[in-house]
C-alpha cells in the first residue's frame, strides 16, 4: 500500500502510542511456594513456643514471619500457553510475562491478562456504494493477533472492540474505492482481482490496528455481490454480456471456417466458383454455422446456377 493511502487516524494513533513491550522480571513460582509454606510453619511454630515459653522475642518473630511468607505467596500468578500478564505498579508499566507457567513477580503489582491466542473476527454484512455508485453487500474475515501487548493494554481502551471497528471501516472504505466489474476495461475490480483487493485489504487494515499492539495474520472477503435492488437489473446485464460475447466468438470462428472452406476448394480444384456464387456460398455457411438452431437441408435438382 502506498504511503498516501494509509489512513490519517492510524498514523495520529501509531504516533500517540509510545510504550512498547518489554520483559518482566519473574522467576519460577515452585521453590516460592516452598519457601512461603515453610516460613509459615515456622512462623506458626514460633509463635507457639514463644507463647508456651513466655519468650516474647519468639512470638514477635513469628507474628514478623506471617506477612512476610504471605507477600511470597500473593506474587505467584500463574501464566497457561497463549496467554500473558502485563505487570502495572502504581499505575507504571512494569513489563510483561509470557513464560508460561507458575511465576514470581512483585506481590504488589497489578497483572492484567492479555491473550496472545491467534483470533478471528468476521464483519457483519455492509451495504456500500462501490466507486462506479452501485450499492453492493460486502463482507470479510480478518485473523489477527495481539503482538504486542503493552500496546494492546494501554494504547487502546478495549482492543477487541478496536480491531472490529476498524477491519469494518477498512472493509468500507476499500470497498467504495474500486468497482464491482471491470466491465472489460482491465481496471482494478472487486470481482475480477480478489487477490489483490484482498492484500489491499489486508494492508489496510493492519496500518489502522498497528498502534493497538495487534498483528494482522490474513484477511478475506466472505461475501461479496449487488444489492437486491439493483441484483436482477445487473443479472440481465452480465447475461447480455455473456451472450454479446459468445456471438462474437461463434462469428469469428464461422468466418474462420468459411475461409479456410473456400481456400481447400480453390487448391483442390474442386469446383470453381465466380464472385457472385463465392458470396451465396459463404452467406449459406455462416448462417448453418451461427444459427442457434438446426438448419433444414435443401437439395438442388437442377444445375449450379438453377
């Protein structure tokens, strides 16, 4: 796609968005859980014998110990294949874990999870004019992927919702840029170059989602055609065009073969005919060869010219 047909919104939002994706700091959750459920057991066990043993250095160590295996305890959070968890402290972006499994982070951040799994989202049907003024019905499927996913939580409000707003706004706008039929003239059209409407599409809108932190996989059109309004009128027109189209190919194969008659019969010396016979001859094939009917032979009793 050119530079001058990405969309003015998008490259204001690509822009506005300045936070990237970066690595949290996390390690494995398994040996916290140890430690935590072992200082809360000694945490116990103290406090206990401080208490039987009238030690009060004891019981304040122990009470010390509770919240301390407690905070160990509120930073697992566990991270499953095709999910992520964007850290927050303080209303600060801290990273981003996607190491899937039982992991340790700051207890006292916020985790947000975001899916990374690959998605599709198919547009409802649209009513559109296309570029010559005709209104059309077109529809389309986009399979896209959150790849970034600080971008995806804080660039956009709901990042979903985006992606479906702005695949139907790509679909829309690609739609009445180009015409339903070429009509011959060799023109980009809807009907007659899918492919590369398709990567126009599929370009278009990943330059519109681009700044929400999301991957376009492939796009496609799932429904395209005339409204019902102007269906039949242009039903009609396709079979007169259909049928134009056969008679030329039908003519130019008859007068081929009327040619390549009237050639055998002059170099075999079959029969000589003069101007006026040459023309009844190829009037009578041309019309055996082009009527859609089957022709009525005639027999002629009596001389050439009789």
């Amino acid at each position: 796609m050119a530079a001058s047909e990405v969309p003015a919104t998008a490259a204001h939002l690509s822009a506005a968005s300045q936070i990237a994706e970066s690595e949290a700091h996390s390690t494995a959750g398994i040996p916290v859980v140890f430690l935590s459920v072992l200082g809360l057991a000694l945490a116990t066990g103290l406090l206990v014998w401080g208490i039987l043993a009238k030690a009060g250095a004891l019981a304040v160590l122990g009470v010390l110990l509770y919240p301390v295996s407690d905070i160990g305890l509120h930073g697992l959070t566990a991270v499953v294949p095709g999910e992520a968890r964007v850290l927050q402290l303080f209303g600060a972006y801290r990273g981003t874990v996607r190491t899937p499994g039982l992991r340790w982070v700051n207890p006292f951040t916020k985790r947000r999870r975001v899916s990374t799994r690959v998605r599709n989202h198919e547009t409802p049907i649209a009513k559109v004019n296309d570029a010559d003024g005709n209104p059309i019905e077109i529809a389309a499927v986009v399979v896209w992927q959150v790849s970034d996913t600080a971008q995806a939580t804080y660039a956009v409000d709901d990042y979903p919702k985006f992606v479906a707003t702005q695949t139907e706004t790509a679909v829309r706008h690609v739609a009445s840029s180009y015409p339903y039929d070429s009509r011959g003239t060799g023109a980009l059209s809807l009907r007659d170059n899918a492919d590369e409407i398709t990567e126009r599409l599929s370009g278009e809108i990943a330059e519109r989602v681009r700044s929400a932190g999301v991957q376009v996989i492939e796009s496609r059109l799932t429904r395209l055609s005339y409204a019902p309004e102007i269906a039949q009128a242009m039903l009609r027109q396709q079979q007169a065009n259909a049928v134009v189209g056969a008679r030329q190919r039908i003519v130019e194969g008859a007068v081929g073969m009327v040619q390549l008659a009237l050639k055998r019969l002059e170099e075999e010396g079959v029969i000589e005919l003069d101007e006026e016979r040459k023309a009844a001859m190829v009037s009578n094939l041309l019309v055996v060869l082009c009527s859609e009917q089957a022709t009525q032979q005639v027999v002629n009793t009596g001389s050439l010219y009789q």
